[in-house]
C-alpha cells in the first residue's frame, strides 16, 4: 500500500485537533486588557499545543516522505499516534482553565509523553517493515532527539507535583528541541527532487 491515504488521513485528523482547540478559546466579555487576563493561561496552552501539533505535522510529513509502502502494522501504529495528539486538546483546555494547576499539567505531560512514544513506535515499525538499511533508518541514525523527549516529558510530569511552572519550562525546551525537522530527511528530500 502507499503512504498517500495513511498521509491525508493524518492530516484530517491533525487539522480537526487544531480545529477543536481554537473553538476551545473563549472571547472575552469586555474591551480592556483586564478582560484579557484571565485568559492568558488558556491562551499560553493554546500556543504550546499549536506548537506541538505543527512539530508532529511537520515530522510526521517528512518521515512518509521518505516511507515507501505502508502495511497493516504501520496503521496501526500511526492510530496509536492519532490517538495521543486527539486528546491534546482536552488536557490543553484543563490546563489553561485551571491556570496550570498540578494535576492538569501533569495530565498535560502524561498526553505528550504518550505522543511521543507513538511516534517513536511508528517510526520503529517503519523501520522494521523497510528494513535496517532504508531511506528512513539511515536518516535518522541514533535519534538523540527521539530517545531524550521521552525523559523530559517524564522529568516534567514529576516536576509538576513540585511546581508546574518547571514541568512547563521542560514542555517549552522539548518544543524548542523539536521546531526544526531533521535535516537530514529535508536534505535527502531535496536531493531526490533534483
């Protein structure tokens, strides 16, 4: 099978999660900055996840690229991942309602930690259905980034039950970690167009 449909499909799916999250955003009954401010954490979680949703967009574009044929595994896999990003707007909305109160923001982590490692499998069974020597495993190598997310977003799941502020300084670096997409696989794309 080719990845045209698994590619569409996932875009749908991203594009409802960002559709879901924007309607979340609630207008303010007045038309002075102090209206504005009990809104800033709802809209700070906004950005965050809008962020994060556009980094798995990006990379997830970039990793079918250069995937050949899909089978019934990847499918699957690639559910599991659509799975974790389809509850970001719940606990986006938790988080910001409850100006990052513990729980959600640990619930908040709990979710990306979970998309994280669904995209780590997809991108495993990728690997395993074309082979160790196709386009994708040579291109992302040791995956520094990949294996260190993980990490970060459990560190930042524990540091919500200290002080939420630090879980979302570690939500914020992993983003900032994960803006741009692999060069290599931007590289490899290129050269295939020439």
């Amino acid at each position: 099978m080719k990845t045209q449909r698994l590619e569409a499909f996932s875009d749908g799916v991203l594009a409802i999660i960002l559709t879901i999250m924007v309607l979340e955003l609630k207008i303010p009954h007045g038309d002075t900055w102090a209206d504005i401010q009990p809104l800033v954490p709802v809209l700070l979680s906004y950005i965050l996840s809008f962020v994060y949703i556009g980094i798995y967009w990006n990379n997830h574009h970039h990793m079918l690229h250069v995937t050949n044929q899909s089978n019934g595994a990847i499918l699957w896999a690639n559910l599991h991942l659509l799975f974790w990003l389809s509850l970001v707007p719940f606990t986006t909305g938790w988080m910001g309602e409850n100006h990052f109160a513990t729980i959600p923001t640990a619930a908040y982590g709990i979710v990306m930690l979970g998309a994280g490692v669904a995209y780590w499998v997809l991108q495993g069974t990728i690997i395993r259905s074309q082979g160790p020597n196709s386009s994708l495993a040579k291109l992302i190598g040791r995956d520094l980034k990949g294996k260190l997310s993980p990490l970060l977003y459990t560190v930042a799941i524990g540091c919500a039950f200290i002080h939420p502020a630090l879980a979302g300084f570690f939500y914020v670096a992993v983003a900032i970690m994960w803006l741009l997409p692999d060069r290599r696989i931007e590289l490899h794309l290129n050269e295939l167009e020439d």
